[in-house]
C-alpha cells in the first residue's frame, strides 16, 4: 500500500488549568518526578510563557499581586507516514509550524483552530461515589442510571427546559495561526466556525448558554461565571487553550438566601465553570490545498497543587492499561499466539510470559511514585525508610534481594485484596466500594516480570515526540481512585469513547472519538448539546463538549476540598480486614490532593520542619483528626482554593533571602492561607484515628 502523510495534534488530552490571573504558564510537556536528562530537576514542571521548555520558578506562579496564573494547555501538530497499519509505539513524527516544508513538499500557511467548550455537570447524572461506573449499565433488560442533578428542574436527561436552564455552553470558537488571532469562550463573544468553503464564519443564532441567562441574580462568591476560558496561538501557530478563573456561582432559594451546599458531589442549584471539548485543526498550504489532522480533546480543571509528585496510579497508567487489554495496543505484550500439539496456531488475550519491560520506562517510575508520596502525606519514619529503599533499587540490583521481592508488599489487581491494609501498598483508598487501591493489572504484570528478572536495561525510548506529550500529560493526573476524580473520572476508563479502529485510519491511540457536530443546524431558542454520552449504554458515536467534565463534582472545589483523609467507610462498602481498626485514617489523592507538607520559608539549611496541613489556617481548624486539612465550611473552599500553596522541588524554589535547597526536597511556596509562625492544627504522622462516634444512652420511657 502506498504511503501517505497523516497529521495528528498531541497531546491527545491536554488539560488546561484554573487560575485568577489574567496571566498564565504553560502546562507541562514532562512526566511528574520523572528524571530528566542533563539535570536535577524532574518531571512535571510547568513551562514559563513564550518558551520552548523552560521550567517555571516559584516565583512565576503567581503574579505581582498574588494571583494564581493559569497553565494553558498547548497543542502541537505532527506529520507522519502512513502505510495503513499504524502501531504502537511508532517512534517517528515530525512536527509541523507555521512555515513548514514537508518532504513532498507543500508548506503549511496556515493552520486554522477550532474547539469548543461545555460544561454540562448541573445538567447530567449525579456522582454516587459508592458505585462509580457501575451506577450505569442495563438492569433488568432495562437501561440503568443515576438520579438526575437538579431534579427540580423538570424534564428528562434531554429536555430543552432542562438543558437551557442547567447546560453551561459557549458554543465553538475557530482561529487563525496566520493571522495571529485570539478568542474567548464567554458570553459575549460570537461563536464562530471554519465553513465548507475554508472561512472562518460566526454563528449569531448559536444558543450560548450561561447561568445569568435564566436567573435574575446568582450568587458569586469569587465573582460572575461568564467565560469557559480562551485560545490563542503562539508564534509558531500551536495552540494555546486557557481556562476559566473557577469561578462557581449558585441559586438563591425562595427567601433570598443562597442554596447551601450540602455534600461534596452534587450540590442542588450550583455551576461552575470547570469545561472540556474537542480541539480540531484545518491544515491549509500554500498552494491553496487543505488537509484535516486527527484532533484532540481539552479538559479545563483544577489547580496542580503539587505538579513534580507522581500519582501511583495516574490517568496514563490507566489508559495505558485500557487500550492494552482492550484495544490490541501492543500484541506483543498482551495478545500472545500459542501453538496447539496438532501445529495450529490461536491467538488469546493474555499477557505475553516472555515481554520484557524496561526498567527505566517500566518499573522505575512506579518506585519513584512510591518514595515522592512522603512530600505530601504525613508519614511515619518506617515508612519513609521503606519508600527511599523502594527508590533506591536499580536496574542492577537482584530484584531477589531488595525490599521488593516478590512483591510480597503490592496489593494484586488480580486477587480480592482490596480490603487489606497494611502492610500491603499503595495505602490509599480506593475507587468506589473498595477500601484501598491497586496498581493497574498491566502495571503489575510489568512488576512481576522484573521481579522474574525477565527486563531490559539502560535506555530504551521507542516514543515518538508526539507520543511523549501523550503520555506526559495523562502522567501528570490522578488515576487509581475516581470517586469521582480530579481531572477526570472513571469514564477515561471506557473504551467506547476513543477511536478504536485507530491502526487503521492512522489516528493513532488514546485519541476521543469527536460527535460529529452539524452547526448548520444551531437555531437560538433550542439547546444545540444534548446531554451527551454516557458509558455502558453501547454509545459508540463519540463525545461531545462536556460530557468529560459532567461526570465531576459540582462544583469542583467541594470535592477538592473533602477529598482528604478518611476512613475507609468513605467508601460505604470499604472495610479493613487486615487489623480490624475501623477508625484508622487513610489519604484519598496525596498527590495530586495534598494533606500535609513542608513549607520551604520554614526550611533552615534543608532540615525539614515539622509538617503542616495544605489546607491550614483560620476555618479550617477540626477537633476529629478525619475534618483535618480542610475548609469546615465548604463555601471557604470555593472562596479560598486559589490560596491554597504549590509543591515545587528544591531547584526551583526562589526566596527573597535566595535560600538555596537541595535537589531531594519538594516543598510548599506561594501558599496564602497562614503565615509563617502562625498557629495550626498539629500535624499527626499516621496511623492515626478519627474519634469514635458519640454513643447514644437509650433510656427506658417508663423510668
């Protein structure tokens, strides 16, 4: 079959971060606490604006009067040969720009951007943390799902009453490179759209749809929801997408008085302004000839408060994971062909007992997660000695004879251990109905195999550039434990909603299937969105804007917020088995939620001090050590989230007494909550226990 070039935008998801700044940072294009080659700093920095891969300071996090920046998620587009059988990983890809020869040779003149932005949450189903995924499916021949948010507003899943009063949409929004154009996705901003005649056109009647446009006055505690965010692009025509401030507004009920938030997961008459949608791109030549790139998705969202500190279990992993044992990523790791005593050969789906992982891409980044926890959780001495020794094995070390061995201390995927504790790891919850988390099942095939002695050394990089971003960007987000999430939930997980047949149209994988979206048919009075895809129901269509998000809680900082330690019964059906302490304290997202850090103005000849709660200060103050780390009142959470500190490795930490710190320190800069010395709830190290409850005394009505 004969070659042709294919273009794709990587990453495949990018994620673009709230901030209260105008100004902003770029997210980052590294994997968190990964090494880095030619310096001490690790992965998951941001990127200081205008540059290439210049890693943002303390300093460059908030602006001149304190505000937090934004990190904008930049997309990149990619030319590849195509020979109608794509595989994973390819290695190859070269990056296109404004200006660009490609070797048949065409050049780019202009790339034309479009993307849109939603935010459906008021609008969809309800989180039930104690299901998860399988609060949806088919029940009795009949189709299963939650209770709707906001059931006061009468009206199926996809009424037109529903989805103008609780459907957040700014509608679509398409630039220019060439003419360096920039938009935003807010409420006075005409939506526009690239037409079939390769011009960029508004649609006036496009129904945008904010809260203010049915509701006489709304609450705002940090200020209006009138925007999803922006786009621009950079000097080179990549895109730059920002999002919103985080702003969430609510109702006043019938006495004047706003609605009071009652839980962390559905609040009943909230929005805000958290968004996704699909990225496209139009290639256009200089010889007038255009070509379409297989587009990405964009997901705005919560704060990194602590970028450089790898999750266990990240969003990569999971994905990875998905499209390994569902999608025939690799058929070399997972898909063996075994031969039968008659000759014949059958192919069935199961891990290969020859792969051979490579150490530094395969197994180390799981140790290096494990020992970077300590930054962000209040962990006792034992268990620091045990995660440096986990961080310290290597590639030449008998794996035998490390604290690793068997891996007689990782809780299995593949058996009922869910409910065991200690001393099995991670010990972090874990996804709805269960008590602790696992690794995924092709993270622990990896593990075993190294634990066989069966990988490989030194480096071993098969990615391409485009491929790099993919995996960065996934890397750098909570996985493991979506009750409901932080960036995503557990939907990231569900086949039906990538493009599948990826290897042979050349998409490449971990790409969103894009709902083919008709704007010619857009009239002002009538919701263009519906309430979208949801999983388990043979959707297989594609997603559009906001049906990511609408699976998070509303509004986001309540679940932020709440998401700190816990019993296992947080859960409902989370018990401990292996010590019977029902009130033992287990952390929910350390690292991408952190409890407890060392704050650096504290820092003195890089000795530690003792560790303070991340949420910390006035209203935050609990007699139960289970209420520590948080906002008592769930509204100081949606007030005060921006001031919330940053976790920053050594290196690019910067004081005005220009203190230096060693290269092993992550610690907190930038936080506004308290001040140095000031008084705070004593940080206890683990294990340590909520009060029991108070016990009623039942007495007899006779006495």
């Amino acid at each position: 079959m004969e070659n042709k070039t294919v273009f794709r935008v990587h990453p495949t998801i990018n994620f673009a971060r709230f901030g209260t700044s105008d100004d902003y940072i770029l997210s980052p294009e590294t994997s968190a606490g990964l090494p880095q080659e030619g310096t001490d700093i690790t992965g998951g920095l941001p990127i200081k604006k205008g540059t290439e891969n210049t890693t943002v300071s303390s300093k460059d996090l908030r602006d001149e009067d304190g505000n937090l920046k934004k990190q904008a998620a930049r997309f990149r587009i990619y030319a590849y040969d195509h020979n109608g059988e794509s595989s994973y990983p390819e290695g190859k890809g070269i990056e296109v720009t404004l200006g660009t020869k490609l070797p048949d040779g065409r050049i780019v003149k202009d790339l034309i951007w479009t993307s849109h932005l939603a935010n459906k949450k008021a609008a969809a189903y309800n989180v039930v943390n104690n299901k998860g995924i399988d609060a949806y499916g088919v029940e009795g021949g009949e189709p299963k799902v939650p209770q709707m948010r906001n059931p006061e507003v009468h009206g199926d899943i996809d009424s037109d009453y529903r989805l103008n009063r609780l459907m957040i949409d700014a509608g679509p929004r398409t630039i220019s490179a060439l003419e360096k154009q920039s938009t935003e996705f807010n409420d006075c901003t005409v939506p526009t759209i690239l037409n079939e005649r390769g011009h960029i056109e508004e649609l006036p009647e496009y129904p945008v749809r904010f809260p203010a446009d049915t509701n006489d006055e709304l609450f705002e505690p940090n200020g209006s929801l009138d925007t999803l965010g922006g786009m621009l692009t950079d000097e080179k025509g990549r895109l730059l997408v920002l999002s919103s401030p985080g702003n969430a507004v609510g109702q006043y009920d019938e006495y004047g008085v706003p609605i009071q938030m009652t839980g962390d997961l559905n609040n009943v008459g909230w929005f805000d302004s958290a968004s996704d949608g699909p990225v496209s791109l139009t290639i256009v030549f200089e010889d007038g000839t255009k070509e379409e790139a297989f587009g990405a998705w964009v997901v705005c969202g919560d704060p990194a408060y602590a970028p450089q500190i790898r999750n266990v279990v990240s969003v990569w992993d999971d994905v990875y994971d998905m499209f390994v044992r569902d999608l025939n990523l690799q058929p070399e790791l997972f898909t063996a062909t075994i031969t039968s005593k008659e000759g014949k050969k059958k192919q069935i789906d199961e891990y290969n007992p020859d792969y051979l992982p490579n150490f530094m891409n395969d197994i180390k980044p799981t140790f290096i997660a494990c020992t970077l926890q300590r930054w962000t959780a209040n962990l006792p001495e034992m268990a620091l000695r045990a995660h440096h020794a986990v961080d310290a094995i290597s590639e030449n070390d008998d794996p035998n004879r490390t604290i690793m061995a068997a891996l007689n201390f990782l809780r299995d995927p593949n058996k009922d251990e869910t409910n065991i504790g200690a001393p099995l790891m991670p010990l972090s919850l874990g996804a709805a109905g269960t008590s602790f988390m696992t690794v995924t099942k092709t993270q622990y095939f990896l593990l075993e195999q190294w634990s066989k002695k069966k990988f490989n050394k030194g480096k071993d990089n098969k990615l391409g550039p485009g491929e790099i971003l993919d995996m960065a960007s996934l890397s750098n987000c909570l996985g493991g434990r979506y009750v409901p999430g932080i960036e995503v939930s557990y939907t990231v997980r569900c086949k039906d909603m990538y493009i599948q047949d990826w290897k042979k149209t050349g998409a490449g994988p971990f790409r969103i299937k894009h709902y083919k979206l008709d704007y010619n048919k857009a009239e002002y009075k009538k919701p263009f969105l519906s309430s979208g895809w949801i999983p388990r129901h043979d959707m297989t269509d594609g997603i559009e804007p906001g049906d990511i998000s609408k699976f998070m809680a509303t509004p986001w900082q309540t679940d932020y917020n709440s998401c700190s330690i816990h019993q296992t019964a947080i859960n409902t059906d989370g018990v401990n088995e292996s010590n019977g302490a029902d009130s033992t304290l287990y952390w929910s997202w350390p690292s991408q939620r952190p409890d407890a850090v060392y704050v650096a103005e504290e820092v003195v000849n890089n000795v530690l001090p003792k560790q303070k709660w991340s949420i910390r200060g006035p209203g935050t103050y609990a007699i139960n050590p289970a209420q520590a780390a948080t906002f008592q009142d769930p509204l100081d959470a949606v007030k005060e989230w921006h001031k919330i500190g940053i976790i920053v490795q050594g290196t690019n930490i910067e004081t005005e007494n220009k203190k230096e710190f060693s290269p092993e320190l992550y610690l907190e800069v930038q936080g506004q909550l308290t001040n140095p010395g000031d008084a705070t709830d004593p940080v206890a190290k683990w294990p340590f226990n909520a009060n029991p409850p108070k016990k009623s005394e039942k007495k007899c009505p006779f006495d």
